[in-house]
C-alpha cells in the first residue's frame, strides 16, 4: 500500500509478475525481506521480487497434493537462518513434509515432519511447532531412541603424501546427544 494522492489517497502497486503465493500462511518475514512459496517455486521480496533458487523445487512441487496447497504455511527459524515450508504430500490430506530454506547459505533441506502450526523464537527460547494434540520444542538438543538412535561404524583412514586421491561421501561430527551418550565407535 502506498500514498497516491487525491481521489482514491492509498493503491496498491504490483511488484512482480507470476510469482503468487500458494496459500495465505504460506509466507515467512526474516531479516527484513519476505520469502514465499508460490505456485511453482519460491520467491524472495526485498524491494524487488525475485525467484529463490531451489533444488528441490521438483521434489516438493512433484510430490505435493495440490488438492491441499491450501493448507502450506512457512514460518521462520531464527536462530538457524532458516525458513521452513510445510505442504502436504501427494498421499496426504495434511501437511506431513517439509521444505527447509537456509536464506544465509542458499541451501535446501527436506523432512518428512507432521507439524500443523508453529512460530519461531521469541518469548520462548526455542521455536515452538505442533501436530495434533502436541506441541514440540525444536532446536532443543538430541533425542534418539530405538530404531531411530544414530550410529556409525568406521575403520582408519590413511592419506597420502599427495601421491592417491580419495572421495568423502560424507562426514559425521563426533556429538553428544541429549542423554549425553557419544557416538559409539567398535575396533576391529
């Protein structure tokens, strides 16, 4: 909204084209800009509207229930630089995944996460999310049990003088979860 003048005194001036939102809730406001998920991607407002590069934009846009976009909602994560997309999956009537923008690093995350509502950090130390009939305290610590605990096996790693390569599918830092067990290495 912006001052025009007599008669009408206040109009609305377009800021961008084909770049709607897919739901009311479907907005986050962080760092003084707007990102949202539109119709067929992301976009980002921050005196200009441009699209938010997203590679993972064919895993949620191909595996949502469009029957249900109204159901999207986006809230901010603060104390990570992240803003989280929640939608429904093709097989849900609910939103059960999640898109998870980290706005400082550019980079994408996506979970499988049944959350209805939620609003970041602020009064509470933590962000606050909910599914039916519990709400959750994220980016609290380490809970794993079961099934679910993380694990790792690894054996000594030898590199050369510069002489041998050697690929890095990944790396898992050594961390402590919440019951303060570390990860439990085996020696053979």
């Amino acid at each position: 909204v912006m001052y025009v003048g007599p008669p009408l005194i206040y109009g609305v001036q377009r800021r961008g084209e084909q770049c709607g939102i897919i739901s009311r809730h479907a907005v986050a406001v962080v760092d003084g800009r707007a990102i949202w998920m539109g119709t067929d991607g992301f976009y980002e407002y921050d005196g200009t509207v441009k699209p938010v590069p997203c590679d993972v934009q064919d895993d949620v846009f191909g595996g949502m229930n469009d029957d249900q976009r109204s159901k999207v909602w986006a809230m901010p994560v603060s104390g990570a630089n992240e803003v989280w997309f929640f939608y429904p999956s093709a097989g849900s009537q609910e939103p059960d995944r999640a898109a998870v923008l980290n706005y400082e690093e550019g980079h994408w995350a996506t979970h499988e996460l049944v959350r209805f509502a939620g609003i970041d950090r602020g009064a509470m130390p933590y962000p606050l999310m909910a599914d039916r009939g519990a709400v959750y305290e994220h980016e609290r610590g380490f809970l794993h049990a079961g099934a679910d605990a993380p694990y790792l096996e690894t054996g000594p790693l030898e590199i050369g003088s510069g002489e041998a390569l050697m690929f890095v599918d990944a790396l898992v830092p050594d961390a402590a979860t919440h019951a303060g067990h570390g990860i439990v290495s085996r020696q053979y």
